[in-house]
C-alpha cells in the first residue's frame, strides 16, 4: 500500500526568535518493510544551514539552523512511501517459550542478537520495576510462546486502559500509567517495553503515522490524523516484530514507520535549541492518505 503523509508543525512566539537550532525526525525511513519514496521538505523562514543524517539507530534526521530574527517556525514535510505487510507471519516460526527466547538472545549467537541487547535496558523514559515486571508475567507465564505472551500483553493494555490524552505529558512516569490506567499511544508503547525489558527481553520504541478512518457517512477531515506510537519486540533467529497497543493491532501494511529507538527521548519530531521568544504556541498538522500506485 502507497501513502502520502504531510506533516506539518508552527511555532508562534510572542517575542523575536534571534536564531535557533533544529533537529527534526519526521522523515520516514526505508525498511525491509517500507519503502520510501519521494520527500519534499519546506521550512520557514528559510535556513541558513540545512543537512540530513543518519543518527546511532539509522533514522533519518534532519539539521536546520536559522541565524536570523524570526517570530514563527513552520516546519512541513510531504513523503511518500511503500508499506508491505510485516514480520508477524514469519515470527510466527518460532514456537520456542518466551524464556528460550531469553535464553538465545543473551548467547549472541548472532550479530542482531548482539545489536538487540542495548533495547533490554533500563533508558531516560523507561525505568525498571517490580510492578512493571508483575504486570507482564500475567501475560508471560511459564512456557508460554512468545509471541502469544506478547499479543497477550498488547491485548490486555488496549482492554485495561483508558486512551486520554488530558491525563499525561511526555515526562510523566510509566509508574503513574500503571496505577491510575490512562495515558495516550507514547504512553502505552512505553509500558509495552518497559513489561517487556523488566523480564530480559528486547523491545524497542517506534513512531510513524497511522491512518485514521472517519465514521461511516462521513467524510475524512483534512490535519486530523497524528503522529503515533508503538513497540516492536525482538525474535532470535527471526528479527522484530510490531506490535500497536493503543489499536490492539499488530501492524501489517497500514503503519508507516518514522523512526525508532529505545525509548521517546531517541525519536522526538523536532526538538532544538531558541534564543529569545518568550513564550510559544504549538500547531501540529498530519494527513495520512492512501494513494494509487503509479
């Protein structure tokens, strides 16, 4: 399936900008999944600098510097891209218990094994508990197959948590996820990991886009679709796999990944360093659309 996504982000400040410097990380990035295609990129006021690169995890990030006075940035991507139906079918193959999962990935038999160990840590946003790793053994019980303890856990977080938006910002702690149950798709992808992480397996961080679908009769809004969330698990001998607790789903050709990491703090869409401003209003529009194939 071929999507066209636009992104597009505005800063307002109620004083003069002198200059700033911008990372942003809403490129999406080619995968054994994803093709990407075309990418027109538009900020203003236009840069004096401006380069793309590819960070530690091979996301694509793009540098910007503005060295001028300026009371608004609007940063706006149009990408294009390929999304092929994922890796759920293949890990299916392996029928091992999540604990001989464990078991093989620590043997770093293979150089993924040896890549996938950094995503087993504690990191900024995803601290290690006993009540994270309660939780995830009511899915991981003794010899239960991997990948059904893992769409166990995914199914349980989209049922016992409410999707709320006013409940949570980026820096609060999973630990508050767990006990009050709300919190939005960073939120949830987060406490995937973390259950994940605090019994010795690999899981990492993913943003991208997913389309939204209007009620039935009524027509597609136009800036209304978002950036999203998920966590993709590793499999020994097979590779990772995605999975969506904020939607129960596993993702099968209807995401489309921008970037990963071990956790939010990896992957923010933009972040940066102003001089000046005072105060700022943020607007953030995303279109997800499906396209023909030409």
């Amino acid at each position: 399936m071929r999507y066209r996504v636009k992104h597009s982000t505005t800063y307002e400040y109620t004083t003069t900008i002198s200059q700033c410097y911008n990372e942003a990380k809403i490129l999406p990035r080619s995968t054994v999944y994803q093709d990407c295609l075309d990418v027109e990129i538009i900020v203003l006021p236009n840069p004096n600098d401006m380069r793309e690169r590819l960070d530690f995890f091979g996301n694509r990030s793009l540098y910007f510097a503005i060295q001028y006075p300026h009371k608004e940035l609007t940063v706006s991507v149009e990408s294009y891209a390929d999304v092929h139906p994922g890796a759920f079918n293949s890990a299916l193959k392996f029928k091992d218990g999540w604990e001989a999962a464990i078991a093989k990935l620590n043997t770093f038999n293979h150089q993924n094994d040896v890549e996938a160990f950094q995503f087993t840590l504690e990191s900024s946003h995803i601290l290690l508990s006993r009540a994270l790793q309660d939780y995830a053994y009511k899915s991981f019980y003794k010899n239960r197959p991997l990948i059904s303890a893992v769409l166990d856990l995914n199914q349980r977080i989209f049922t016992e948590f409410a999707f709320d938006p006013e409940f949570t910002t980026i820096s609060t702690p999973i630990a508050e996820v767990l006990k009050h149950k709300k919190g939005v798709c960073q939120d949830f992808a987060h406490l995937a990991i973390g259950c994940i992480r605090s019994i010795g397996l690999a899981a990492k961080y993913v943003s991208g886009y997913i389309e939204t679908k209007p009620p039935p009769g009524k027509e597609k809004l136009i800036g209304t679709d978002a950036s999203h969330a998920w966590f993709s698990v590793y499999v020994p001998e097979i590779g990772w796999v995605d999975f969506d607790p904020t939607n129960n789903q596993v993702p099968d050709g209807q995401h489309i990944t921008v970037a990963w990491g071990r956790d939010y703090s990896d992957i923010p869409p933009l972040k940066g360093v102003i001089y000046g401003g005072g105060d700022h209003k943020l607007t953030v529009s995303v279109d997800v659309s499906k396209v023909e194939n030409t």
